[in-house]
C-alpha cells in the first residue's frame, strides 16, 4: 500500500457479509474517510478495527476531498466507505474519485455488496441489459422529465427510493409507463427482506398506501417491441383492395400494405393489377 484511494465495498446490513479483503484493507490503510462517521465506527468496533476517521458526505466533498487527497499525495493511504454498500455509486464518493483522477492519485477497488445487483438478481426481470437511475428528484418538473426520457427504454430500469416517497413514485411510474412488470426489493440481507413482484398497476392501486419502511429498490421492465399482427397473403391482398376501393393509387395501396404487412409491395402490387 502505498499513496492510495482504497474504494471498500461494506454490508448493506448484515455484517456477515463484509469480506475478509475489506477488513484486512480498513485495518492497514492510514485512515478512513466516512460518510457517517458514527455508522462506520460500529462497523470497525464489530471487527475490532481502530482508525482514525474523517467525514466526507454530500456537503463537505469539495473541501476534504481536497484534505483526503493531499494526505493521500503526503504518503498516506486512505479507504472511502459509505454508510452501506458500494461507495461513489450515486453517493459523493464519485466526486472523490474524480478528484483523484485529476490528481493522478491510484484508487483500487475492493467489491463489496450493492444493492444495484441484488435487487436486479431477484427481480425476476431481464438482468442481460440494465440501467440504473439512481433516486427520481422530488422536484416534479424534474422528476416529470426523468420518467419523460425513460418512456421508450428499453432496458429493465432500477431505482432507488425512500419510504415516505414510495406511495408518490409508484404512482408516478404507472402514469409514465402504463403497465408494466416491477419488482420492489426492500431491506436487501436485513431481517426483514422482502421481493414483491408485481405491476406498476398493482403497485399504484394496491401498494402505493401500503406502509412500507427500509431501504427500498425498484426495478421496472423495459419497453417491449409491439409485436406485429402476422398476415397472409391473402389478407393483405384484401386490404390494399380495400384502399383502391376508397380512392387510394394502386402503387401507394400496395407501398402502405407492405409496410403494414412485412410483404414486398411488387407482391401485392402484382396480385392488384
């Protein structure tokens, strides 16, 4: 170790979870920068870690993560947790990094859970291709753009979300999409995790006033290609009649049925003639 960013995954709620690389790493870094410094000392007094901290969340980023990384340039090596999970995905942390980037200081990650991937294992929904939203702004307008810009994903989307804005979110999200699968995961490895798969239908009429508390996750399907109605010959045949009956060019009848139809338009132009 050596003038180094340790990035060090820490359990979304069970500690059994926390891998012996990230405790060996928080035990011989030279200090440790925390989004709750009190949250993170409960986890260093269960696996009897003693480091100096410092505090680094949303509003103090740009001022110590200029301290982190001149300690870090002096000789130190530093580790960066948030209070659970993976720290810098949707969390300041990302900041630090590229502060480090501009820097040339190394950073080095050490995996640890998320409760991106879980959420997506258990969802039930196509994990192939995926995106992650982070938390929908509570601002409506902004929010309303969001959702707006998704309409036509088509990946499964996941989102994370507060309690007492969920009733809000799942309404919104069944105005935005119209019906569509969602799971919601919450308290991801905690005593009381739960996976409901459902709609957003489902969950706007029925779950929305529900009452649920913890740390919650969404995960929506993604947009499906409007399958095509099949036709034969023959019918397409009977409906680009149809145009020519109400006045339509034969080659303009034969071009729109064509499109319509998946046949080539000199096919159904021949049978017109």
């Amino acid at each position: 170790m050596s003038n180094t960013l340790y990035v060090v995954g820490t359990p979304i709620g069970n500690l059994s979870d926390m891998s012996p690389r990230a405790v060996e790493t928080l035990r011989n870094v030279d200090f440790i920068a925390a989004e709750d410094t009190r949250v993170t000392l409960k986890l260093l007094n269960h696996f009897d870690i003693k480091k100096p901290m410092v505090s680094y969340y949303e509003h103090n980023k740009r001022e110590r993560g200029e301290v982190i990384c001149t300690r870090i340039m002096s000789g130190e090596d530093c580790a960066i947790v948030t209070d659970a999970g993976m720290p810098c995905i949707s969390d300041p942390g990302e900041d630090l990094i590229k502060l480090c980037e501009e820097k040339g200081i190394k950073t080095v990650v050490v995996p640890g859970p998320s409760a991106v991937i879980s959420a997506l294992a258990v969802s039930g929904l196509e994990t192939g291709r995926f995106c992650f939203e982070g938390f929908l702004s509570v601002n409506k307008k902004s929010r309303k753009e969001h959702l707006e810009s998704l309409k036509n994903e088509k990946r499964t989307m996941i989102f994370y979300e507060a309690p007492h804005k969920l009733p809000t979110t799942l309404k919104d999200l069944y105005a935005a999409f119209g019906e569509r699968k969602l799971t919601i995961v919450r308290e991801i490895t905690k005593i009381h995790e739960e996976t409901i798969r459902t709609t957003t239908k489902i969950a706007a009429e029925e779950l929305a006033e529900s009452g649920m508390k913890g740390e919650i996750v969404l995960v929506l399907e993604g947009k499906k290609d409007e399958q095509k109605e099949e036709y034969t010959l023959e019918q397409a045949i009977g409906l680009a009649r149809k145009l020519v009956e109400n006045g339509n060019k034969l080659s303009d009848a034969a071009k729109e049925i064509a499109s319509l139809t998946g046949f080539k338009k000199n096919e159904i132009y021949k049978e017109l003639v």
